[in-house]
C-alpha cells in the first residue's frame, strides 16, 4: 500500500493545530533521492547520567553534562524511529518502547505520531528491528499495534541477535535495576508472538530498493545499521551505537553496551565514516529530529545539526 507523497513532505497550511493535535508535531521528513524518509519520535526516557558514561571520571562527566545544561543526576533520553518508502515498500526501523512499562509516560509516542502524519500502520509492509532492547521492539507488544498491522507483514532481524537473546550475557553492562530482567522478558515475548513473521539474515540484507541492514555489533552482539542511499545521496539510522556524548567522548562506556570496547570501536568507525562521506546521519538517541553530519574535530568529532526545511 503506497501512501501519499504528502504525508512525507513539508505542508504549507498555517491554520492552527486542532484541539487534539500537539502543538510541535514530532515528525521531520526529507527525501533522499527516490526514496522518503521520515523521523517519528517516540518520546523520551528519563535516565541516569551515569549511564551514559559508565567508564568516565565523575567530575569529567558532570562538567559535560553541565556544559549541555542537563543532568545533573538525570536526563532525558530521546527515542525515534524511522520510516522508509522505497517503491512498493513501507519499512519501520525499530518500534519504540510501547505503552507497557510503568514509570515512563512520556515514552511510547509513536503509534499515534505515525497516525497523525498520515501513515496506517497497515501500509507497513517491512520492520527492521536494530537489536531487541525493548525501546526498540516493546511498541511491536502493544495489543492495539498488533492487531493492525499487516498478516504478511517482514521483521528483518540478525541471527546473531535471536541467538543471543535466548540466553543473554548482561555481565558487561551496568544497567539499573531491574532492567536486565525486563529486557530478557521483553525479547522472549518479542521472539514468541512474531517468530512466524521474522525474516533473519546474517550478516547483511537489502529489505527494499536502497535500503540495506548491517550488522555492526558492539551494543548487543547482532545489533545493526540502516543505510538509505539514492539519487547519489546516503543517510544512516544508526540506532544504538551511539549517543550524545559520542562526539565529544567516543571512548566513554554506555552501562546499556553488553560489549563495551567493541562499541567504542563501532562507533568510531561510523562515525569516521559519516566524516568522510558528508552523508546525513540519525541516530535513535539523539535529540529530536536527530538529523546531521558528522566533521572530525580532532581526536574527537563534532555533530553538525541539519537545518529544518519547512
């Protein structure tokens, strides 16, 4: 089911929202060749700053976070997920975290933000889920989802990480309690209700004209990238191997890494490669709307925000 060129571009009405629409819409489309993209966020997660920088020395990362005027004890984590058009192919890239977890009411948003923008969730003909951490696959869980998306519907997962998810290893991470228990739930119930509808691939797939996973690695064992490339032009949804603090601290641990040192070395190397190419780069963690490039800035790198079109 094709949607409207429309829904994925700028609107030019400046009446006033209605009453039951938010006032900042949470959607920001571009369009990178033939393809549409659009980002949706999910809401946010409010989380401890020493999450985000579990190997850092304390006073280095208050003076970060009080540089970015946040924190000091906590943030807020932003979510988003990905819509994709390639052709015939409506293509989500994670799901969010879904309504079930208590203590994070401003998160789970993007049901309702993809209805608002005009997508039917039974347009969705493909999910790429990046890994299994439930802000990734728990809005997949809520009933209402569920039972309106398509029977025929593709979730595009790693072996590696189904694998890794049927007994995971937690020994590395340094989560607060008691989210590993959570997370081992979350997945199990993920890999039940959609086993039928998963499409595993190794290392590498192409879900649609100029749409390809890849396995990277490093944040769980089979976590994986998207890259959009068309008409000459290229954008990366990188879920997880990075955050806000990655640009000017790649080498800082996140307690949600169940392999830290390899994260590192993940998302150095995508972060090189964003420099290199000029390519536009999202992530599931960055503020909203999360799209940029990335400049090398010496040992480090430096987030360049892309200007709104609008």
């Amino acid at each position: 089911m094709n949607m409207p060129l429309t829904t994925f571009t700028r609107q030019d009405d400046a009446s006033q929202p209605a009453p039951t629409e938010e006032l900042v819409p949470s959607r920001y489309a571009l369009r990178l060749g033939d393809i549409d993209v659009m980002v949706i966020s999910d809401g946010v997660l409010p989380l401890p700053t020493e999450t985000m920088s579990t190997n850092a020395d304390p006073q280095a990362r208050a003076a970060w976070f009080k540089d970015m005027h946040l924190g000091p004890d906590m943030f807020d984590w932003a979510l988003n997920v990905l819509v994709v058009r390639s052709g015939e192919q409506t293509i989500l890239v994670d799901a969010g975290l879904g309504g079930q977890f208590p203590g994070f009411p401003r998160a789970g948003q993007f049901p309702k933000r993809l209805e608002a923008a005009g997508v039917e969730l039974g347009s969705i003909t493909d999910v790429i889920i990046t890994h299994m951490h439930m802000d990734h696959v728990g809005g997949l869980l809520v009933e209402d989802v569920r039972k309106r998306l398509r029977d025929d519907i593709r979730i595009h997962v790693t072996a590696t990480e189904v694998d890794f998810w049927s007994t995971p290893d937690f020994t590395q991470t340094e989560m607060p309690q008691p989210v590993p228990d959570v997370l081992r739930k979350t997945a199990r119930q993920f890999i039940e209700q959609y086993r039928s509808k998963l499409h595993i691939f190794d290392t590498e797939y192409q879900v649609a004209p100029g749409v390809v996973a890849k396995m990277t690695g490093g944040h769980t064992p089979g976590h994986c990238v998207v890259y959009v490339n068309s008409g000459g032009e290229r954008l990366t949804f990188a879920g997880d191997a990075l955050f806000p603090v990655a640009f000017d601290h790649p080498e800082w641990h996140n307690g949600f890494e169940h392999d830290p040192q390899e994260s590192v070395h993940v998302r150095v190397r995508l972060l090189q490669e964003a420099a290199a190419s000029g390519e536009l780069f999202v992530a599931t963690h960055l503020p909203f709307p999360s799209v940029g490039r990335v400049a090398v800035d010496g040992e480090a790198f430096r987030w360049i925000a892309a200007f709104w079109d609008y």
